[in-house]
C-alpha cells in the first residue's frame, strides 16, 4: 500500500466521520428540542417514535464509525476521550465535527 493510497482511504474516513458526526448531533437536538417538547408540553407522543429510533441508528453508526476513526492512529488521550463523549452531549457531536476539520486540514497539509 503506497502513501497515495493510505492518505485517500485516511481523508474518506474522516471525512465519513465528519458527516455522520454532524447528522447524529442534528438528530440528537431534534430529539431533545422538538420531540421531547411535543411529547412532553404538547401532548404529541408521534414525534419522538418517529425521531428517537432515527437518533438511535445515528448513535449506533456513530459508535461503529468512531472506532474505525480510531485505528488510523495518531488520536492523543483528550482526543479519544472528546470523540467519545461527543454524542453523549447536546452540542457534542457538532463541536466534535471541528476537530474533524482540523485534522482532515492537516492531513491535507502533510
């Protein structure tokens, strides 16, 4: 395997990972910001039937991309830790889409 082809297969995943960080983030504040209200305020349980099992696979995609993420290396303790708990925090997983940014920039760059 040549250097051309590692850093092509390095850029897609990550850029793999970017979307799908930025969609399980979207999925969560949809959750939490409009289904839950209409359940909860609105009495419209419809919502999060729809939209929780969405996030759910979002989640699961998340989590199994993360971990193909992870074996292309070179992610410090405090980086590892971030992508992790990304999901798990509202607002997490699209802040987590910058260091995403960040490190496809500078891959680009090497």
């Amino acid at each position: 395997m040549d250097l051309a082809t590692t850093y092509q297969e390095d850029r897609a995943q990550l850029c793999k990972m970017r979307y799908i960080s930025l969609f399980e983030g979207c999925t969560l504040l949809l959750l939490l910001g409009i289904a839950m209200p209409l359940k909860h305020l609105g009495g419209y349980p419809g919502m999060v039937s729809l939209i929780g099992p969405i996030h759910g696979l979002a989640f699961l995609l998340y989590c199994w991309m993360l971990v193909q993420t992870l074996f292309l290396g070179s992610w410090t303790r405090a980086e590892r830790l971030r992508m992790a708990l990304a999901p798990i925090i509202p607002f997490g997983a699209l802040l987590n889409e910058r260091l995403l940014a960040r490190r496809l920039a500078s891959l680009a760059q090497e």
